[in-house]
C-alpha cells in the first residue's frame, strides 16, 4: 500500500466510525414516541396552547405538511391496556357543526400487537376507531386504513396505517382539509 492510500484510509476511518451506531446510541432512540409527564399533565388538564404549536407538537413525530387557518390546538394523552395514545389537535373557531371547521387531528399509538393496518379495525382505540366503512387504500405514499369521518371524529376523512411494528398513526382531516390529506400524510416523519 502506498503513502497516498494510507492517508486516504486513515482520512476515511473517523467518518465511518462517526456513522456506526452503538447499540446504547440506537436505545436512545424511542420505538415509538411517548408523551412526557408534562404532555399527559397537559391532556388531563384540557390545556389549550393559542396560538397552537406548529409541526414538531407531538415529540419525536414531524408533520412537515400543516395547513393554514388554525387558532389553537391540544395534546392528547390516553394509556390503557397496555398502550399509549399521544396526539395533537390543530383546530379553528368554527363551530364543529359547521362544514367549514377546519381541525387536524395526529396521533401515535404505541401498540405493540400492530404490524399491518388490517389490524386497526380491532385496535383497542379510546377515540378514534375503525368501525365505519373502511378501505385499504394508497396515500400519500403509505398503505393506510381510511374511512369517512363518523359523528364522533367530526365529518372528513380518517386514515391510520402502521409506521413499523408496534407503532400506528393516525389523521383525522375535516372536509375542508381533506384534499390535502396526500400531503399532510406524505409530510408526516417519525
């Protein structure tokens, strides 16, 4: 071996070590998001945030796509059975009654029986099940469970899918928001 590649192979050896992942690095790093002790304080308390948070609202969960017009949001936090539901709730001041209320709805939920998005339409969900007329379908690049929002969820369209094992999401998008819903989907990073 040469001096010049030496050098190169001694100039190349830190940045390689740099991009190895020690296993206490990759336990650093969460399955699936959990709401802090403050956040589930937050929930049971109704906290309202005016203005709302923007796209980093729920720790460890990105929504790069959020659209315009909303006055304030909530944190959600639910633990039962075994699983945790943590979500943000982005709305406006219309009443929910009317077709132009405008709220975003994104949740994760560590569950760890979830490996594929059949599965959610038994998923021991509080708020927010699959029981309506549901459909397997493509968007936003992701395999997701949808169906129309039911009275409880509001009017719209709710979508869910399966992230990795052990991690759902889902959004509830009301009518006036459903078109981008593709976006908001596509936007959404773990």
């Amino acid at each position: 071996m040469t001096k010049i590649h030496k050098l190169a192979v001694l100039s190349v050896l830190p940045i390689a070590a740099a991009l190895i992942v020690s296993p206490a690095q990759a336990a650093e790093r969460p399955v699936c998001p959990v709401p802090t002790k403050a956040e589930a304080k937050r929930s049971y308390d109704s906290k309202t945030d005016k203005p709302p948070r923007g796209a980093t609202a729920i720790k460890g969960l990105r929504v790069d796509h959020l659209p315009k017009g909303f006055t304030y949001g909530q944190v959600g936090v639910n633990k039962h059975n075994g699983i945790t539901e943590y979500g943000y709730q982005w709305s406006d001041e219309r009443s929910e009654e009317s077709p132009r209320h405008r709220s975003l709805w994104v949740r994760v939920v560590c569950w760890p029986k979830a490996s594929k998005p059949a599965q959610l339409k038994n998923a021991p969900f509080i708020i927010g099940t699959f029981s309506g007329d549901t459909k397997t379908v493509r968007i936003g690049g992701r395999q997701v469970l949808t169906q129309a929002g039911d009275g409880a969820l509001g009017h719209g369209r709710y979508a869910g899918w399966v992230e990795r094992k052990g991690v759902v999401v889902t959004v509830m998008a009301s009518q006036p928001l459903v078109p981008e819903l593709a976006k908001i989907i596509k936007g959404i990073k773990l």
